[in-house]
C-alpha cells in the first residue's frame, strides 16, 4: 500500500499591504522579489491539529543585499492546512497533488 507524502513546499509570500512579496519553495527557500533570499534547515517543529507543522528555521545560506540578506531565523506559525490526504494512493494514477495551506511567516536578523 502506498501512501501521501510530502514533496516540497510551493507558496506566495505576501507583506503587510497584502501584495505578494516573494515565494517559498524547496530548500526550504525564502526568496524577496528584490532578489535576496534565505535557505535554511529546521531547528524545531510543532505538531498542530490538522495542518503542517509550525517550524523555526535557522538560515544556512543567504543570497542578494535585499531584506533577506541577513536573515538568520524564520519561524512558521499559525498554520492552517496543508495536510495530506488521507488513505492510501495510487501512484500509477495519484503522482502528485497540491495541497493548500495558510501560514504565518516571521523572519529575525541580529
């Protein structure tokens, strides 16, 4: 029996006057659309009910001079969706779904 799992994450970020301001996807990478961006690796994970994890993030690389650049820690919080399915898949006829999830996004420089 196959089962769901998780491949990499595919999501819009957007600032406070609610337009998009960059994009997350695999690394798990942060990048602004002044070309800037952050890669890191999980420090720590929160179980929550029905929805991803929430993450802290500590950066392992840093890219460009935007905001980004000195990023050293990005936390996940107050996340909503983004579980997979559950049951079992067919992977001759399943090869990937997208799931979709809300999250909070803080990012910390010293």
């Amino acid at each position: 029996m196959f089962a769901w799992t998780f491949r990499e994450p595919a999501a819009t970020l957007y600032g406070h006057g609610r337009r998009p301001v960059g994009i997350h996807f695999r690394g798990p990478t942060f990048e602004s659309f002044d070309g800037s961006n952050v890669t890191g690796t999980v420090k720590a994970s929160a179980t929550v009910s029905r929805a991803i994890p929430w993450l802290l993030l500590r950066a392992t690389a840093n890219q460009g001079d935007g905001v980004l650049a000195n990023v050293d820690y990005v936390q996940r919080l107050e996340t909503r969706g983004g579980v997979a399915p559950a049951g079992a898949c067919d992977p001759a006829e399943d090869a990937t779904v997208a799931v979709p999830y809300r999250a909070r996004y803080v990012f910390y420089a010293d």
